[in-house]
C-alpha cells in the first residue's frame, strides 16, 4: 500500500499541474474518499477516490504517457493557455490527444527542443534542480562576449529579483569580431537568466 502526496497524484497523472493542484487543495476543492483534505495529505492511487469540485476524477493505474519532442519556433508562448490571446505551443500540438504540459520553458523570442508530455514524474525528474539534469542553450551574442563576462556569468549572476544564479557552464564555440556564440549548460531554470 504505497501513499503518496494528493497534488503529486493529480500532476502525475496529467489532470493538472502540481501548483494548480496545491492551489484547488488550499481552496478546499478536493476531497478523497468523501473528506476534505489539506496540503501535504496523501492517499493511496490504487484505493483512494479523488473528487474536485464534487467531479469523480478517474485515476488511471496502469498508463501510457506520451512524451513529444518538439522545436518550439520563435514567437510561441511556453505554457497552456495565454489571458492576452498570444499564441502557445499548445497550439502546435493540438491534434495529440493527451494532456501535454511543457517540460521547462523557453521564451517567447527563443526556438529549440522542447519536450512535452503528460508524464508528470518525468516533468519533475526533469526540472526540478535535485534532478540534476542540465539544459543546454545555444545563444548568439552581440556584440562579441568579452572573457570577463563569461567568467562572471559562468559564476553567477544576480538578477533583477536580486537573487543570484548557480554557476554555469560556458562554452565557446565561435569567438570573431562582432559576435560570440556560446553554448550555456544551465542547472536551474531560473526567468530570464541568458537574456
């Protein structure tokens, strides 16, 4: 009999995110086996009914995920859905019929890989710093990026929230004048961290 936290199950098993699920459970949406529950109750998936908002919902035992890899073109939104109506990745992938979430994130003027998925462990497993998976981005700069600002940035840098990244690693691959291209290996995901 293996328990596990609500709002893990409900993100594993693709019905949302683990914040969105964090947030129902705060506002006393969800109830398993009829009682409502508080952040950090666990339940057994193999036993334990879940209900939102007085809705069944159907927890899978035995699934097949779906995982995408998808480049992701300048000028897409890397989330569900928009409140200002601006395009997302989603609709790239509208006609697969699962529940795909984002792995990570690259913003609206970048392009490259994007995995996507409705495997919320692998989510997890792949974003969350304890994981230690890095993210590799290829970023042009110019004008040409001089040795003391790879230095200082492969050290870490502070951001505009004041908090200061973990160091990274840099490599050069074209140093000329006018332009460097540098393939940034980062471990954590923090907003607007290359830019």
């Amino acid at each position: 009999m293996a328990e596990y936290r609500v709002q893990k199950v409900l993100a594993d098993q693709g019905i949302c995110s683990r914040r969105e699920a964090e947030r129902l459970i705060a506002a006393g949406k969800v109830k398993v086996n009829g009682h409502p529950i508080t952040l950090g109750d666990k339940m057994d998936p193999d036993y334990d009914k879940v209900m939102i908002d007085g809705k069944t919902v159907r927890i899978v035992r035995k699934r097949q995920y779906t995982y995408i890899m998808l480049h992701k073109p300048r000028g897409y939104l890397t989330t569900r859905a928009d409140d200002r109506g601006r395009k997302t990745v989603m609709e790239l992938v509208a006609d697969v019929p699962a529940m795909l979430r984002p792995v990570g994130r690259l913003d609206k003027d970048s392009e490259g890989l994007l995995l996507m998925t409705d495997d919320g462990a692998f989510i997890n497993m792949l974003t969350h710093p304890s994981g230690g998976v890095g993210k590799l981005y290829r970023v042009t700069v110019n004008p040409r990026a001089t040795e003391q600002q790879i230095i200082e940035m492969s050290s870490g840098v502070v951001l505009d929230d004041g908090v200061k990244t973990q160091p990274c690693v840099i490599h050069v691959v074209v140093d000329e004048p006018g332009r460097s291209v540098l393939e940034i290996t980062l471990h954590e995901g923090r907003n607007r961290q290359i830019r």
